[in-house]
C-alpha cells in the first residue's frame, strides 16, 4: 500500500511522542507520515528504551530525537525548544502514549486509588493538554494533533477499569481544545484504534478476549494493523479533511458500530 501513497505532507514537521518498538501506533504513525512526505521529531521514554527507538528514528530519517517523559519537570519544554530552534514550526503532534499503575489498572474501578487515577489521567491526558499549548504557537499555518483513545471511553469494556474514564475525559479533552484552537486553524482528533498487540495492551487482562471479539464484530472482519492507524491520522493532517475537527474517529474495522 505505501508505494500508492503520494507525499500530500512533504515540508510538513510532525513530533511523534509514544514510539516503544515497532509494534507501537506511533511507529506506525510515523512511518506513514514520513511515508506522507513528512520531516519528524521523535522521542524516546528514557535510557532503558532508547536502544529501540534510535534504530527506528534512525530508519524513520528523523530530524529531531530527543528523550520525553512527560512526568519529568522540563523534558517537554526541552523538547519543544528543540523544534523552535531547528524547524521554527511545526505542524502535526501526535500524542501516543497512555500509562496507568499495574495494581490500579488491573483491578476495577473500584479499587483504583487516587493515586493511580490521578497518575493515569495525568501522563494518559493532561499530557497531551499541555503538549498542545507548547505545541499551537508553533502552528502558525495551522496544524493538526491527534490523541490515541480507545472504544472504552463510551462503553464498558471489561478489564480496561480506569483507563476507560481517562480515555473519556482525553475524548472530551479533544473536543474542548478543538474549540478553543479552532480559530488558529488548528484542528485536534482522538483517533479510536480497535485493539493491536503492542507492550501497552500487554498490561490489560484477557486482552486475547478483546482481539478476538474485535475480529469477529468488526463489518469488517479482520483486525486493524497500525499502519491503517498511521495513515487515518495522515490523511487527517492532510488538507483533504481541513472541515474535520474535534470529533473521535474510529479506525476499527466499524466494530464500534455493532452490539
Ligand atoms: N494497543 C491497543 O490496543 C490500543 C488501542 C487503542 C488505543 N491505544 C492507545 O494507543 C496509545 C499507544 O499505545 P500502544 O498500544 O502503541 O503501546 P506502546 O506500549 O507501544 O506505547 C505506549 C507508549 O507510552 C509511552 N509512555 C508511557 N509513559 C510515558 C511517560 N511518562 N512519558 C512519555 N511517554 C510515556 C511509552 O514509552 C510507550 O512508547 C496509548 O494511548 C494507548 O492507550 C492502544
């Protein structure tokens, strides 16, 4: 498929934050960005996760790479710096990253501490409110940013437990920052993947439940890969869906359709 696809991004700068290894949705968004015609910043978690993701970012023709962990005072402004120095702008953020205690995500709602909670929401959401008010002074011709949500924002989804009201308030947090950067020309999307196995999903109990039953409900009928979730964002960015904002747009094969 990408040999078809026509570099609609080319001098386009696009940050990627949430690439682990090459299973990640933000490898896949990156690669079809690039593939798009897109110059890229990446980042990397810490030391432990570096050795995985320069290699990528090497193969990516990354232009910026930086560490980011958005729980460390200064690394995202260190990283925006960065951008403001080599680019002087930029035009797509892709926000892909979630992250929840083990003992608060694996039991139920119930049982989630305010610790935990306030945790997840804050590296799973806030994170990405704060990466958008570095990010919109540098989207001086508008821009795009994406934030990976997950059907369980709307409806119960056994196991996913907490991070099913944080991915509803990084929904609704979309829908509020595309109204107050709608006027900028900047437009702002939570993208819904159907499951993928990636390291994240390997923290959800019985999530071979979750793929099988997403195979079977899905119209149709197969599992999404993350390349179909990379080019649903590049497509977004692009100026073909420049009237598409706010909205949460479902890259699920349409199993979010059927009971
Ligand atoms: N895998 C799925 O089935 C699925 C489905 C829908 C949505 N999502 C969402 O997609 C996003 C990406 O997850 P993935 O499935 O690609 O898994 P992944 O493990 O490949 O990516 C998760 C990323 O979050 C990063 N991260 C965690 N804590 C961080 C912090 N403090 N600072 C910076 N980065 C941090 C990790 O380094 C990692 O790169 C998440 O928001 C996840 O909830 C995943």
């Amino acid at each position: 498929m990408t040999d078809a696809i026509r570099p609609i991004l080319t001098g386009q700068k696009t940050l990627i934050v949430g690439i682990a290894n090459e299973h990640s949705i933000a490898y896949g968004c990156a690669k079809a960005f690039r593939t798009a015609g897109s110059e890229l910043a990446v980042t990397w978690l810490n030391d432990k996760a570096r050795p995985y993701v320069e290699p990528l970012a090497t193969e990516l023709e990354a232009s910026i790479a930086a560490p980011l962990d958005v729980a460390v005072p200064g690394q995202l402004e260190a990283v925006f710096d960065l951008i403001r120095a080599r680019w002087g702008k930029l035009d797509n953020l892709v926000h892909s990253i979630a992250f929840a205690p083990k003992e608060d995500l694996q039991g139920g709602l119930l049982d989630c501490s305010a610790a935990g909670f306030a945790t997840a929401m804050d590296i799973s959401c806030h994170s990405f409110v704060r990466m958008a008010k570095l990010a919109a002074p540098l989207m001086t011709g508008g821009g795009s940013m994406f934030a990976m949500s997950y059907d369980g924002a709307t409806r119960v989804v056994p196991n996913y437990n907490v991070m099913g009201p944080v991915k509803a308030a990084l929904e609704a947090s979309c829908r509020y920052l595309a109204y107050e950067l709608g006027g900028a020309g900047i437009r702002v999307h939570a993208i819904s993947p159907g499951p993928l196995k990636t390291r994240a999903a390997s923290g959800i109990k019985d999530f071979e439940l979750m793929l099988n039953d997403a195979a079977q409900r899905a119209p149709l009928g197969e599992l999404v890969d993350i390349m179909d979730v990379g080019f649903a964002c590049a497509y977004l960015a692009s100026d073909f869906a420049r009237r598409i904002t706010g909205g949460t747009i479902y890259v699920d094969g349409g199993a979010n359709v059927v009971a």
